[in-house]
C-alpha cells in the first residue's frame, strides 16, 4: 500500500530534441514525482481515515477518491510519455503498429494530423489508444489526467499538453512542440506496447 | 458586435520585476487575445444557428461560449487587478468588508492562497462578491468557468494556468501567487469593483 515509487528517466535528461534539459528536469522531477508523491499520500489518508462518510455533495473520503484517480493517471501517462520518446521518430513501416496505424487511419500522415488536431483540442492529454471494444486504434481527447478515458483500451501514445510540458521551450507554440515529441519517438517501444495491448 | 482585445493598461514591463515583459507580452497578445478570438467565434456560430434553425451543435458550443467568455472576462478583470509598486493593504470598504467576512486581512490572504495554490490543473483562485449571499466568497475555478457559484461578481483573480507563471516561476506556483498579492494587486481597483457589484 502506498508505495508507488517514481520511475527514473530512461534517457539523459538532454538527449530529446526540441524538449529541453530543464523542461525535462521540471517535468519529471516535479511535476511526475509529485503526482507519485500524492497518489501515496492519499492511499495513505484513506487508509488511516477515521470518518468514512459517502456524500455525493462533499465529504473527505469522496474528494479523496476524487483525488485518487487524478493522481494515479497522472502517474501512468508520465510514465508512458517518458517510455515511449527517446527514439529518432522513425516509424519502420514493418511494425505491426505502424501497419494498424495506416489500417486505420488510411496513412501515417492521416494518423499524425489527427493527432495533432486533438493535441491541439486537449487541455490535458492526446492518446492513441487501443481499444479492445472495436479491435481499432483511436485518438482520444483528454481533459487533465482523468476526464475524457474510454474503459478498457491502452494507451500506446500519450502526449502531455499541460503547459509545464512545453511552455519553457515553446511559449504558447504548443503546434512545435507537438511536432517535437513526434519526432522523439521510439516506434519500436511503442510496437511493444502494442503487443502487449493486444496479446 | 464582436469583442476586441482591451489593450494592456500600463507598460508591458511595467510589472518587473514580479511579472516579467515576455511573459505578459505572451499572456496578454496571445493567450488572452486567443480567448476574445474564441468568444466571438463561438458567438458567430450560434448566430449561424439561429439564422439556419440547426442547433445540433448547441451543447458544444454553449461549453464553446462559457469557456471563451470566462476567459475573456477573467482575464480583463486580471489585468486591471494589477498595477506597478501593488500589493498592500486592502483599503477602502472592501477592507471593512474582508474584516467582517473573513475574520482579518491576513486570514483572507491564507485562505486566497491556499486556494489559488491547490487548484486542480489549470485555474483561477476568485475573491467574488455575491449579492445573494451577502457576503465575500474566495473560490477556486477550473479552467475558465467550473466551480463558480452562481452569481459571484469577481473582484480579485489569480490566474494559475501555467502559461501565466511558468517561464518565471516554474513549477513554483506559491511563489507567483504570493508575488502577485504582495506586489501586484491594485486594492483601488479591487474596491472599486466592490462598490460597483454591490446592489444591497
Ligand atoms: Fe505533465
Ligand atoms: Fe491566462
């Protein structure tokens, strides 16, 4: 119980290109290490709480769990963010994920502008997920880390789009950084995820 | 009609050293003008509607409206909230008014920070005035428009969107909001928006 523990960086904090050392620095050492820091702070609360009360308007325990889920998909998304980039953006056409990419999508390209375009809609996260319900791949919108998931798929490619992620490096330009983190993929990451989303 | 971006009223570096040139420049030319552009967008697309009886897009676009609008609104009362040397003593009968609703000057202040500092994500901590209820409310607002109650007249605004501090403060939100009360605040202003919201 209550002890999550934060993931180190699988890459030097200055080898992603157009996301920046200190960028890098700020968001996994505090912004990621403070969404674990919590998640265990609440398990812990919960579990020590005297008054369990449920009241749909307010009660402690009801903002907690409330709490609870924020944290833990902010734990999860970095984690995969962070797994998932480290890579030169090339997206080897042999890939199995890349294959169900073009299937549907129609293309890569197709795939990418959607993506953006929800990246750009987001206040929160763009996720190509796998969604076991229909067997396809889709990008879903995200507000902050817990509003807006679909039950039941995996998310294979998140993007952070919280200000921290790029406001440093890019200003209100959230457009570049998008293009930035396309272009730090790891293909072959990401196509593990994928098996193991759909095994 | 549509809206226009209400130009910056003082210098774009008039707040240093607490509020930087760039990210002013950024906050009020971009972001905020993003938001003025929203509104009248979503205002345009609902005159559409009524013009062509399809309103199949109403839930969207009154989401569209709030958000748009809020920021608008919130963001302009921000800008006027602030003056170069702020900060301060509340005066005027805005601080009778915070005496009586919330005990003393420095209660107010720990409880508007305290607020503004945990607001979930992107936000604004609100000192708002409602007639209804008689009484000054510190609030927390997600996003624009999510957690307001009914009513509130906002006075003082904090915003805490990343975009308004991070280039100077990182993730250091406490110390933007505690520079923004300390140093920035315009009381005058704050008051005068009392006066002027109060009817009872
Ligand atoms: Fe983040
Ligand atoms: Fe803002």
């Amino acid at each position: 119980m209550s002890n999550h523990s934060v993931k180190a960086l699988p890459y030097a904090y200055d080898s992603l290109t157009g996301i920046s050392k200190q960028v890098n620095e700020w968001h996994h050492d505090k912004h990621y290490a403070g969404y674990v820091a919590k998640r265990n702070e609440i398990e812990t609360k919960l579990a020590e709480l005297k008054e369990k009360a449920g009241n749909a308007n307010y009660s402690e325990f009801g903002e907690l769990k409330r709490r609870e889920t924020f944290n833990a998909s902010g734990q999860i998304l970095h984690e995969i963010y962070y797994d998932i980039m480290g890579g030169d953006g090339s997206a080897d056409e042999s890939l199995d994920v890349v294959k169900k990419i073009v299937e549907d999508f129609g293309s890569f390209d197709a795939w990418k502008e959607d993506f953006k375009l929800t990246a750009l809609s987001a206040l929160g996260w763009a996720i190509l997920s796998f969604d076991p319900s229909d067997g396809k791949l889709h990008n879903f919108l995200v507000d902050m880390h817990n509003n807006g998931a679909v039950w039941g798929s995996s998310p294979l490619v998140p993007i952070d789009v919280f200000e921290h992620a790029y406001y440093f490096d890019y200003g209100p330009d959230r457009g570049s950084y998008v293009d930035a983190f396309i272009n730090n993929l790891n293909w072959t990451k990401i196509n593990e995820l994928y098996k193991n989303a759909t095994r | 009609m549509s809206y226009s971006l209400p130009p910056l009223p003082y210098a774009y570096d008039a707040l240093e050293p607490w509020y930087d040139k760039e990210t002013v420049t950024l906050h009020h030319d971009k972001h905020h003008a993003g938001y003025v552009n929203g509104l009248n967008a979503a205002l345009e697309k609902l005159e559409a509607a009524r013009e062509s009886g399809d309103f199949a897009a109403a839930k969207a676009l009154s989401k569209e409206l709030a958000f748009h609008g809020s920021g608008h609104v919130l963001h302009t009362i921000f800008w006027e909230n602030m003056k170069p040397e702020g900060g301060g003593k509340p005066m005027g009968e805005i601080a009778v008014q915070i005496d009586n609703d919330f005990g003393s000057v420095d209660a107010f202040k720990k409880q508007f920070l305290a607020a503004t500092n945990s607001v979930e994500g992107s936000g604004w901590g609100i000192l708002g005035w409602s007639d209804e209820l008689g009484k000054l409310l510190v609030l927390q607002s997600e996003i624009h428009q999510n957690l307001a109650v009914q009513g509130i007249v906002p006075l003082l605004v904090c915003d805490v969107w990343e975009h308004a501090y991070y280039l100077k403060y990182q993730n250091k939100r406490p110390e933007w909001t505690a520079a923004f009360l300390d140093n920035l605040v315009s009381w005058e202003n704050v008051n005068q928006r009392y006066l002027n919201a109060r009817c009872k």
